[in-house]
C-alpha cells in the first residue's frame, strides 16, 4: 500500500511533496487515523515488544527516532511521534529566521534508496520552534524531543560559538536532550568546528552553559554533538579526545556524506549537497564503530545513516550505538519501517 502512494507522491517535486506529506500526516493524526502505529499500542498488542531504555539519563520508550530534518521547525511533532517513534529530532534550527539556499535544493536518487539535498538550514527560527514545543506540551505531549541546533549562513565561523550558545539558552527549557550540529555540508565552513581548537572551544564554551543553565532550571538537559562520515581515522581519534575532555553527553554518528562514489552515474549523482540513505549505511556504521573503539561506554552513541530495514538498525546497535534514528528509509520505506525496527530491537 505505501509502495504505491510512495509512487503517487514521487511524481511531485521532492520540497512540495515533502510539505504536503507532512501536512496529510498531520490531518490523519488528528482524524485518529495514526492511534495503533504508535509504541503504547504496539507493546498493547505485542507482549514481545518491551523495548525501554535508559541513555543519557533519559527513559526512552524505544531505541528508534526520527533523525532532525524531515521537521525543521517542530510543527508535526505528535504526527511524527504517533508513527511509532520512541524520540523525534527537531531541526535544524538557528538564532535567527533564514531561507536556505536556492531551489532546487532536494534531489531523489530512487534507484539507490537516496536522497541529496542541499537545504542549507532553512527554518524559522528557534524562538518560533520552542513555541512549537510549547504548544505540544500543553496539548498534552509527552514524548522525548530533540533539538537539533546550528549557526545562520551569515555569522561567521569564528563567531559560530554565540550562535550556539543563543540556541542553546532558549532550547534549554523544552529540550529532552540538545543537538550540536557541526557536520552539516551545506553550510559554509561549518564542518572545520569538528577539529582541533575550534572544537574544543566549542564544546568548552558549551559546556559552561550547560552548567549554568542546569543551575537556573534545576534540570540537567544532555547536550549531544552530531558528526560526518566523512572522518579519517585521526579525525576521529581526535573528536573523542574533545568529547571525553569536554564531558559532552552524546554523539550522533552520522550526517549526511559529500562522497558520490555510490551514485556518480545516477541521475542527479552529481547535484552538490549531502547524500542520505542507502550509499551511506556502511560508511556510517564503520565510524560508529570506530567512535565506540574509542569512547567505551563513557559517551553513548545514536547511529543513524542509511536504515531501510530492521537488519539495518540492528547492525548500527551491534557496532556500538545504543539508539538509532531514521529519516531517508522512512521516505522510501514508510512508517511500517519504525514499527518493524521497534519489534527486533
């Protein structure tokens, strides 16, 4: 049934097909349409499935989460969380509006289960998000969120540190857990904040913050930092050392791949931005598994790059991850994949 609405919907352009998904998502949900694929009516119906978990401090209903992107401003939260998703990654946001780059900026690669896109962060802001976040709390949310933050494309990487900091003082109150995205390729110059001082300062200056703000709120809120694929064995050496020494509380491994080896010859291969889905599962699971070389059990990792399938998300658990997330699978898979994912894990 999803194969062939996935069919109907891939004839629209990917943006407009993405908003409108969204949007049918969340009349269904408030029609009850959504009710028996969530996790309590899984474990209701299924006395096999008791998949809670314990990370960062944090009771997970289950190990699987939507990876941030698909909502970049939290206005579907409950739809996506009524999908049967034990955590939902909003993001990623920034401190000020912003539009992203030029359209096209979303491309589909079907033949590899893969998606390029090249967003470039567009959002409304994170004042406009927490709103969002207040609004479902106050309706009566109480799943796990997520906040995935970023720089705008206008500050300068040498200030990328105020930027984080702006969103991370007003994430603080309505985030389960924060997000510290430094790895995404569609920004300029963002990915050199995974090396060497810059990282350190960043996290440094991060991690101050958090304890302030924990002292302010009376809540200790996990702050996790999301990285690439693109690492060589060094440079992951080095952003553990940075992790372990700044005490951050999680990684997030991965985002999206600048490689095309995978899909050089398809049809908008060579489109610029980051590629997702299918091309990138072993090369994420080989850095998960290389970070939980180095980070034990001291750090817990969520994996997440190419899942398409129960196998998939369970391979990412055997190479170290304690929780996974989904986004590109769900795209060509559709919400069945969360359920199926839930019941193996």
């Amino acid at each position: 049934m999803y194969k062939l609405l996935r069919n109907l919907i891939f004839l629209l352009p990917p943006e407009m097909a993405h908003g409108l998904s969204l949007k049918a998502l969340s009349i269904a949900n408030n029609l009850g349409l959504l009710n028996n694929t969530n996790t309590s009516n899984l474990k209701a119906h299924d006395a096999t499935i008791d998949s809670c978990i314990n990370v960062m401090g944090i009771e997970f209903p289950n190990r699987i989460g939507l990876a941030a992107g698909l909502d970049k401003n939290g206005e579907y939260i409950e739809a996506l969380s009524a999908l049967g998703f034990g955590f939902i990654e909003i993001g990623t946001v920034t401190p000020r509006p912003q539009p992203g780059n030029t359209k096209p900026r979303l491309f589909r690669l079907p033949k590899a289960k893969a998606i390029i896109n090249r967003m470039g962060f567009n959002n409304k802001g994170i004042d406009y998000l927490t709103d969002q976040v207040a609004e479902a709390r106050r309706e009566g949310f109480r799943g796990i969120i997520g906040i995935n933050i970023g720089k705008n494309i206008k500050t300068y990487v040498e200030n990328a540190t105020e930027d984080y900091l702006i969103c991370l003082r007003v994430a603080y109150p309505y985030a389960d857990y924060i997000t510290v995205n430094i790895s995404s390729p569609n920004t300029p110059g963002l990915r050199s904040l995974q090396y060497g001082d810059e990282l350190n300062s960043l996290l440094a200056a991060l991690k101050l913050e958090q304890v302030k703000l924990a002292a302010q709120y009376e809540k200790y809120i996990p702050i996790v930092v999301k990285v690439a694929p693109d690492l060589s064995k060094q440079e992951i050496a080095g952003i553990a050392e940075a992790l372990l020494d700044n005490n951050m509380d999680g990684l997030i491994a991965t985002n999206t791949t600048l490689s095309r080896e995978a899909v050089c010859c398809m049809p908008y291969g060579d489109e610029a931005g980051g590629l997702s889905g299918a091309p990138v599962r072993e090369m994420s699971t080989a850095v998960i598994r290389q970070f939980h070389a180095h980070l034990k059990d001291q750090i817990p990792i969520i994996g997440v790059g190419g899942i398409a399938s129960a196998k998939d998300a369970q391979e990412k658990l055997d190479a170290g991850a304690s929780l996974v997330q989904i986004y590109t699978g769900l795209i060509y898979e559709g919400p069945g994949l969360v359920k199926n994912c839930v019941r193996v894990t």
